[in-house]
C-alpha cells in the first residue's frame, strides 16, 4: 500500500482557536438571550414559474403533494432542487414537500415525502413510546417541535394527533398504531375520520423550546488544571470571555 500519495487532512484547529469559536458563541447566546430565537421564517414568496421549473421532473406523488399544498395555502417561502418550504401557513408551523421519497409500510405502503410541523415540548420518557408507534413522528427536543412526514396532509393530521394522545397517556404505541390504521382506511373511504381532518387537541402557545443547561465552564477549568504540567497554559482572553458569558446567562 503506498502510504506516500494518500490525501492529508487539513490541520485541525489550535487550542487557541478552539477557545475563540466557544467564546464567539457562548458571547451570541448572551447577547441574544431574551429575544426570538431558532429558525425564523421566510417572508417572501416563490413565483409560481420558479416552482414549476424546479418540480418538473419530480416523482409523481411528489408533484402531487406540491399540487396539494399550493392549491390550499399558496407558493412556498422558499424552493430549491430538493424541497419547497412553506412558513406559518395554517396551522402548521412549517411544511416541506420533498423531492425525494423515503418508503414507509404503516398504515399501508407509501412513499413519504410530505413533512409537517408544529411547536410541542415532548417528555423525554415518551421519546420511545413515539418511536414504538411510528418512525415517521421526528422529535426535536432542543427547539421543541414535532413533525410528521407522510405522503399527505391528512396523514400528518393523523400522526400528530395520535402522537399527542400518546404524550398524554390516552394511548400507548399499539394502540395508536391500530387507531392509525383504521382512520386512515376510514379517511381513504370518505367515512367520518376526524383524526385526520385537523387537530383535535389545542396547539401549545408557550415557548417550547428546551435549552438544557451549561455544564462545560467547570470541565475545562478542570481540565487546564488537570493538563497544564509540562504543557503550555492555554487559558487566555478567549477562555475567561467564555466563563464570563455562560455565568451570566440566565
């Protein structure tokens, strides 16, 4: 094996460039603690020759999920190859219709390619009762949201509603998943399905992000003190701007 001509990787960064990136964000998240923060929307539209160029050769059921969406709320915030968004566009928070299809069993054979979200802070204890019920529900627990990504609106319905039932108690995972598939026969043949014709629970109003808490202030004062024998000190201006910002958070 000729070890001499294989690629190198770039050098990685130094200390003192470790301590500056820390410090930088550690700096913007005091700096911007108390305001709106996360993922914000796009205010503008995409005309709709943008988006038809772009789908063209999309797969069919993805085209028709665009077809669905536009139909009922309008052009997306924003379009490239792979996906279109859409923000705050009626209950949702955010929609995204992909190019790309993922094949799913439950309820019945289908391509997923149809992702909606909303604001929703999930226990963590419940985080395997949701995988349990379906892989398709996708849990943030940092910026509190949870989205369904099925192969139409009213399966996302569907989803989302059954995910809070099982947040609250009223259904574990295999329960959910036998109400899932009867609603969703019951939708296909135009039979009373409400699961999946909109929300049945009232969407949260409060902040539902989760920050967790900084714990890394202290490791690295332990570890410089831990390091620092025979090795240059490296806690310098960066370091002490770091600790200073984390402390002062409320």
């Amino acid at each position: 094996m000729n070890l001499e001509n294989r690629d190198v990787p770039p050098a990685d960064m130094t200390a003192a460039d470790r301590l500056k990136t820390v410090a930088i964000g550690a700096a913007s998240a005091a700096k911007t603690a108390g305001q709106q923060a996360g993922e914000q929307p796009t205010p503008t539209l995409v005309d709709m020759q943008t988006v038809e160029a772009i789908t063209a050769d999309w797969p069919k059921m993805s085209k028709s999920a665009v077809e669905e969406i536009v139909g009922k709320y309008g052009p997306p915030n924003e379009a490239m190859d792979s996906r279109l968004i859409w923000y705050n566009n009626g209950p949702w928070k955010r929609t995204i219709c992909y190019r790309d299809e993922v094949p799913h069993l439950l309820p019945q054979s289908a391509l997923r390619h149809f992702e909606c979200v909303i604001d929703y802070r999930v226990p963590p204890e419940k985080f395997s009762e949701l995988a349990k019920f379906d892989g398709s529900v996708i849990v943030d627990r940092t910026k509190g949201e949870v989205a369904a990504r099925c192969d139409m609106e009213s399966a996302d319905f569907l989803a989302i509603n059954l995910m809070h039932k099982i947040v609250t108690g009223e259904m574990d995972a295999e329960e959910a998943r036998k109400v899932y598939t009867e609603t969703a026969a019951a939708y296909v043949l135009s039979r009373s399905a409400p699961l999946a014709e909109g929300f049945v629970f009232q969407l949260p109003q409060e902040d539902t992000n989760f920050k967790d808490t900084t714990t890394i202030a202290g490791a690295m004062v332990r570890q410089t003190a831990g390091k620092s024998e025979g090795r240059p000190h490296i806690i310098g201006w960066e370091c002490c701007c770091y600790l200073i910002s984390t402390r002062r958070q409320p």
